[in-house]
C-alpha cells in the first residue's frame, strides 16, 4: 500500500524537526499586514487625493489646559492647550474585512503627510511633548492628537490691574497652501468650544471666562485666499491677592492720615505723624513696585492710585504745617483783620455747623473790649502819673499843709511816685500779655475753623477719590 511505504519517511522527518527546534511560522498579524499595505506605495510628500481639483478640509478643535504665565512687559501669553486636526486621506483606506475587521490604526506622524497648519502668534518654540503617532480609520479619517505649549505675542491692556481682562488670539493657518488646496473648519459647534472648561487647571491666578472662535478668509497683496480660524482666549485675573497685598495697606495708611486730623492743630505732634506717614508710604511704594505689571505702553490705574495718595499725603502735611504755623508765633502777629473774623468765626461756623460757635464770638467781643479797656487805662495813665487814696494826701499835695514838712513830703512823693510808675508798668505789661493772648486766642480759633473747613474738603477729596476708583473697578470686575 503506497500509505504504508511513506508512513516511515514522513516519521523521521518529524522527528528531525522537532530535534531541531524547527516550528512552522504563523499567520502574520493583521496590524502589521495592514501597516504594510499602507505604507508600501505611500507617497508623503503630495497632498494625498486623487484628484488635484480636490480640496483638502481640515477640522481642528483646541481645548486651554493650563495659563502658564502673562508676561506684561514683553507682551507674551503662555498657554498650555490640547491640539486636535482631523482631515481625510485618501490614500489610506482598506477593506476590513480582509485585515481581520480592523478599522483603526495608529501610524508613525512621519510616515505620512500632514498639513502644514501653525500658529501667527508663534514668538517662541514652547517645551511641548511629542507624539509619534497618529490614528487612521478605514475611511481614511486621520486624527492628529498633540498638546502644545503656546508662546504667542498677545496685546495686553493692563489698565485695569488688578482687575483686567484680556483677551488674546490663536490664529491657526496654512503657511503655504491657499484655501483651493487646505481649507480649514471647526470640528466642534462654536457654543461647544466657547463654554467648554473640563480639562482646564482652575487653580491659579487667571481664570478662563470663554475661548471663541472665528473663520476668515484674508489674503496678501492681492494673491490668492487663505484660510485662517481664530480662536480668542478671554482670560480673567483673579484680584484677591493683590487686593489684600496692595489696596488694603495703601487704604490703611489713607485713614491713618485722615485720623490724624484729629490732634490739636496747636501741637507739633501733628506734624511728624504726618511726616511718619509720608514716609512709611513711600518705603509702601518702593516695596510695591516690583509687583505692578511694566509696560512701555501704558500705566496702571492703580499706579496712578498710589501716585494721587501720594499727593494727598503731601497736601495733608502741607495744611498741617501752615495751620501750625498759624497757631504760633502769636507775638508777632496783629489783631485778626475783620473780614477774616467775619468769614472764619461767623459765616464758617454756620456753614461747618461747629457747635461752640457762640464761644467764637464771645470771646472776640471780649477780646475788642479788652483790647479797648486797655487803650483807656493807657490814656488815663497817662494824665494822672500818680493817684492817692487818701483825700488830706491829695490835699496836702496841693499845697495846704505848713511850708515846714515840705521837705518831707517831697521825699515821699518822690518815692511815691517811682511805686506808682513801678505799678504802671506792671500794669502795662500784665494788659499787654493779655492782650497778646487775647490774639493768640482769635488766631488759634481762626486756625481750628480753618482746619475744620480743610479737613472736611480733604475727607470730601479722599471719599469722592476712592467712591470713583471704586465704582470703575466694580464695573470692570462685573463686564
């Protein structure tokens, strides 16, 4: 029987491969017969269609991760974002049914051809990882999955600080290909991508409000259209860190200065509390200054902020110094002119509602009639150089006592008359003290109506000043 002939062949041949380790090959995979398939005959230095006339649609769709950092001074926004493209080969298509009903596949980025699609903005090459691969349906779908670190040249308004919103742009384009070859769409719906915050990082110091988005055609000195799709990043900074480190302090001091008022105008205290204050917000200031943005283009409204305060301080310690000033030194001084007695301690009182008003002009009664009692006291100094008591004295002055003690009686009224010029004197210079105090008093009260009457313009300056800058940034913050 020919079986029983070649039965003993076909043993040893078995058993020969089994002693040397020989085993038949598999099947080859289907990932690499397909991979084989795709990439034997693939040209990836043309756009991949059949048809020249054919224009290839590119959808791309972005999502904000991460605001790395704002740099204000050189006008650059970092950002952290997921990149998608998605667009049609048609040179990769296959027929699943033959490669064991696989329908996708992830291909080497630099096997194949993928557009040449970047960013306007682009100032610097961020460190973005890099993804080798890509992932292709049987329909010849590719999809481009890569996250990119985003350096790009963004117009940044900081005169809002710390209440700003920026607003920056991400124009993506072809650089070589116009709109008949590469065209460029949304992969998503615009509500979608404008609200779509999942994957962002929410935990520092700018907070993403919405990413829109935009298609236009443009094209260069009357060449042919290109295709470009924006997207503008509307981001956000958060204040409360600034608020507390810049506005409180300088708030502080501000109170502070307008507490101060409040010591006699008639002491010198006021004046170097107000110096120490100028000073403490100056060294405020210098430590400040590294935190506020820096630009060539524009201030900060809180810059400005400082710099007012600044001068409010300054005009404070004026007022202070000039109504010391005032107050002092009475010695040298005349009588309150009238009209200024008229304006200050009537009409200003009335119009300050200063409760001890009727003091002012009591004491300014009493004060012009002094002043006249002492010009009549003068006067009657002047004609009697010497007075008695007694009327036999007076008497014997005139000549009625004997011619013998006359001598005597010249003598006593020698001595009598040098006690009574003594006494005159005395007199003289208690009136004029007095007098002199009587015009310290007038000017000590015009000084107190007069910083009453400053004091309340300046808290009026300082509360109009701050309601204004107040409302501005509440009007900001809520836009």
């Amino acid at each position: 029987c020919p079986c029983v002939r070649t039965l003993p062949l076909s043993l040893p041949l078995l058993a020969g491969s089994q002693r040397g380790g020989w085993t038949p090959e598999p099947s080859e995979p289907a990932l690499h017969r397909l991979s084989h398939y795709l990439l034997a005959h693939y040209q990836k230095g043309t756009r991949p269609v059949r048809d020249w006339r054919t224009t290839t649609n590119v959808a791309i769709d972005l999502m904000v991760y991460a605001i790395l950092s704002v740099d204000e001074k050189n006008q650059v926004l970092t950002t952290y974002i997921w990149y998608r493209q998605h667009w049609t080969d048609e040179f990769l298509r296959w027929d699943p049914a033959r490669f064991d009903n696989l329908t996708q596949i992830s291909l080497p980025v630099e096997s194949i051809w993928v557009p040449d699609i970047l960013i306007n903005e682009f100032v610097d090459v961020g460190k973005s990882p890099h993804v080798p691969y890509v992932y292709v349906s049987h329909h010849g779908e590719v999809q481009n999955l890569k996250p990119i670190q985003v350096m790009t040249a963004c117009s940044l308004d900081i005169y809002n600080f710390p209440f700003d919103v920026q607003n920056c742009s991400l124009t993506f384009t072809s650089w070589l290909h116009n709109i008949r070859d590469i065209n460029l769409s949304l992969w998503r719906q615009p509500e979608l991508v404008k609200f779509d915050r999942s994957v962002f990082m929410n935990q520092g110091e700018w907070e993403l409000l919405y990413v829109l988005s935009h298609f236009q055609e443009f094209s260069v000195k009357s060449s042919d259209n290109y295709a470009e799709m924006k997207f503008y990043l509307v981001i956000r900074r958060r204040p409360l860190f600034y608020t507390v480190s810049l506005l409180l302090p300088s708030i502080f001091l501000m109170v502070m200065d307008i507490v101060g008022f409040y010591l006699p105008p008639n002491s010198g205290e006021r004046v170097s509390f107000k110096i120490t204050l100028l000073l403490g917000y100056s060294v405020f200031l210098i430590i400040v200054s590294d935190t506020l943005p820096a630009t060539a283009v524009g201030t900060p409204l809180i810059g400005i902020y400082f710099v007012v305060c600044m001068a409010l301080l300054v005009i404070s310690l004026t007022e202070t110094i000039l109504i010391v000033r005032l107050v002092h030194n009475q010695d040298l001084q005349p009588h309150v002119p009238e009209w200024v007695k008229h304006l200050l301690l009537e009409r200003a009182t009335v119009l300050l509602c200063i409760r001890d008003r009727k003091k002012f002009t009591q004491s300014t009664t009493q004060s012009s009639d002094v002043s006249r009692q002492a010009e009549s006291n003068d006067s009657t100094a002047k004609l009697t150089p010497y007075s008695c008591e007694d009327p036999r004295e007076c008497g014997a002055v005139g000549g009625t006592r004997p011619t013998l003690g006359f001598a005597g009686r010249a003598e006593g009224s020698a001595v009598l008359q040098g006690v009574l010029r003594e006494t005159t004197a005395i007199r003289q210079f208690l009136e004029k003290r007095e007098e002199f105090r009587d015009v310290a008093r007038e000017w000590l009260q015009v000084g107190y109506v007069l910083d009453v009457l400053l004091f309340r313009a300046y808290l009026a300056a300082v509360l109009a000043y701050s309601i204004t800058l107040g409302t501005l940034w509440s009007v900001w913050r809520d836009a």
